[in-house]
C-alpha cells in the first residue's frame, strides 16, 4: 500500500494561557533551472502554491549557499539535454554532506534511453514536462515531496 503524500508537517504546542496552536509547515522546494524563460514558468506556477515555499536559482554556484539558508525538502533540477554536467551536479549533490539526503526530481523533456544513468547517479524521480499540463507537474511534484 502507497503511503499518502504529506506537503506539510503540522505542529501542535500550548501556550501559557493552554490555547492550543498550530503551526504548519510548507514544504520547501528549490528548483535549479538555467533556462531564463522555463525559469519563469516555474516561478510562476509554484509560487501559486499556499502549501509550498518556493525558490528558485540559475546557476549551481549559488546552490550550496542558498540551500544552507533555505534547507530545501525537494530539489528540481531542469535538465533540457542530458549531459554529464548534470550528472556530475546530482553526483555532488549526492556526496554533500549536508544535501545528500535531499530528494532530486528531474524536469525535463522525456530521454528515456538515458534516464537509468540520472538513477544511479541518485535522481528519486524524472518528470517528462513534454507530456504534461503543468498543473499536472505541479501535482506530480507535491505528491513526490518528502
């Protein structure tokens, strides 16, 4: 049986006065996509989302400062033609020691002669973004979030 996906984990603590208080948390997703225009798309769509908190970068040299910060759950990665530059980024993401636990789900039009390389490298998940609404990616992507 599936477990259902959890997009936020829910406090409950007790003031002084014994009110009851909740506290729920976003998700937080990070996503790494050096295409300027399919950049702003994500932004846009995600940023709609109340039980997300969005970030996005362009470059991977701002990756490990900006995830110190944020602690992404979930890192997308747009990958628009595979290389071996993407796969040596999932690589280090992967030997990182404070990122390597953080899912990668790939964004990007499907190569599935070349998606078992992304799985071995460490990649939790590949979302074909050719053959899907983005409401649909959107979902697919919450419902893949830690």
């Amino acid at each position: 049986m599936q477990k259902s996906p959890q997009l936020s984990s829910t406090t409950l603590t007790t003031s002084r006065s014994g009110q009851a208080k909740i506290k729920i948390r976003k998700k937080k997703i990070l996503l790494i996509e050096t295409n300027a225009v399919i950049d702003k798309i994500y932004r846009i769509i995600f940023s709609r989302e109340k039980d997300l908190e969005f970030r996005a970068i362009n470059d991977f040299k701002e990756l490990e400062k900006i995830a110190a910060k944020f602690k992404p759950d979930l890192i997308l990665l747009g990958v628009h033609f595979p290389n071996d530059r993407d796969l040596e980024f999932i690589r280090i993401l992967k030997n990182h020691r404070e990122l390597k636990k953080i899912p990668i789900i790939i964004l990007g039009p499907g190569h599935d002669l070349v998606s078992e390389k992304y799985f071995r490298a460490g990649v939790e998940e590949m979302i074909d973004v050719s053959r899907l609404p983005l409401d649909a990616i959107v979902q697919k992507v919450k419902k893949t979030a830690p």
